[in-house]
C-alpha cells in the first residue's frame, strides 16, 4: 500500500478516530483529523486525500451537508467517503449512502472489521487511479474511468466512485447475472459478511435514479446484469 496515500478524519461527537488513526497509520496510510467542519472542503482540495471518513454528527456543518458540498465542487471523484455514526436504524444508513456516501459503519467499529474495510477501500482507489476510458462499442456507451461518468446519446452522467465501480463491473461481462456476493467481492474486495445487501441495493437504486432503469437488469433473488438490449 503506498506510503503516499492520505486518510482524511473528520471528527465528531463520540468520534472513535483518536483509536483508528493508529490503525489507520499501522497500515502505512498518512492522517490527517480535524474537528472543524468548516475548513474540511478546503482541507480535500488542498491534501486531495484518497479516503475522507466523517462522523456523522459534526460540530456546525453535519456529513450530508459536507457530502452535498463536496459533490457540487467536484471533489468525489478523486476520494471515498466514508461515514460513521452510533445510529444503528436503517434510514440513517440508507440516507448516508443516497447522499453519495461508499460506505457507512456503526460505532463502535470493531478494530479486524475496520482494517479488513479500509483495506478494500485503498485497494479500490489504486484500482482506478490513472485507469484509461472504456467503451462499449455498439451499446451506445462509453465508461470513462478516468472522470467517473457514464456517456450515452450525447448525455454525460456524473457517478459516485461506487456506483461507477459498480456499473462498470456489471458492464464488464454484459448479461452475465452478478449475485450480491460477487459484486461484495469484486467492488468492495469484502467477505460476503462485512458489506450488507442493503448497501448494494441503495447503489443499484442511485444508479437508475441517475442514469435510467434499461442499463441494469434485476434478476429476483439472483442479482443484477448489464442489459445491452437497451431497451427504454
């Protein structure tokens, strides 16, 4: 893992980051925590770090407030987010994750689970870092890695990091049926354990909220595939 990759940490109340900042640095990754929420969108644009993991709950500016602002300066394409919160109901997770959140944890966070999380995480931004455009000739669609956006039909749709690794898994092997367990292993790098169904779900939803339905095809109690018939 590169010695260069920085985790930014934005602490909050009941924050468990004074304990994951050691382990985040025992895995070779530089820290940067602030507890100001107004200086984090500054703080991104300056450190362009690979990873910013927030608590939920901040003083001034809360995580979805910042995800919004971060989305409309351009600033999630080249990070993951992460958010941490000790709600445990389900619409506080789902919300997370609709605001444009990769991943949500409970606190506290069980120290093997976070080091397993924020491994697949850095794994997943060495993936697409410097990755080329690809296209998908006589789909009308074009896949470009290196700005996250899905092109059709002379429209440009913006993605989030997950739901762009998504799409472009299922586009990989069109109309190969991908099960939720596959697409836990090949985009979060995760045992089938650590990543919930739910949050696959809510980024299969995003995505046909963004881009149209006739892209992904669900197979009930199977998965999801790329339909290339598509279809409206």
């Amino acid at each position: 893992m590169s010695s260069f990759a920085e985790v930014v940490c934005v602490m909050g109340k009941n924050s468990q980051f004074s304990q994951l900042s050691k382990l985040i640095e025992s895995e070779h990754l530089k820290v940067h925590c602030i507890d100001n929420s107004d200086e984090v969108i500054s703080i991104i644009q300056q450190r362009k770090p690979a990873l910013v993991m927030m608590d939920l709950l901040l003083e001034g500016k809360d995580a979805i407030d910042l995800l919004k602002e971060m989305e409309l300066k351009g600033l999630r394409r080249f990070c993951s987010v992460v958010i941490l919160s000790d709600r445990r109901e389900n619409y506080v997770e789902i919300t997370a994750l609709n605001s444009g959140a990769d991943d949500f944890l409970v606190k506290p966070v069980n120290k093997r689970v976070f080091v397993s999380r924020l491994r697949a995480w850095m794994r997943s931004h060495a993936t697409l870092r410097g990755a080329i455009s690809i296209a998908k000739n006589g789909e009308e669609i074009v896949l470009d890695r290196d700005r996250y956006t899905l092109i059709t039909k002379g429209e440009e749709y913006l993605l989030q990091r997950k739901e762009f690794e998504i799409i472009s898994l299922l586009a990989s092997k069109p109309k190969k049926v991908f099960s939720r367990d596959e697409i836990k292993e090949l985009v979060w790098g995760e045992p089938n354990h650590l990543v919930r169904n739910r949050t696959i779900d809510v980024h299969i939803r995003n995505l046909r909220v963004k881009i149209g339905r006739r892209y992904i095809k669900t197979y009930k109690g199977v998965g999801y595939s790329f339909d290339t018939s598509l279809s409206n």
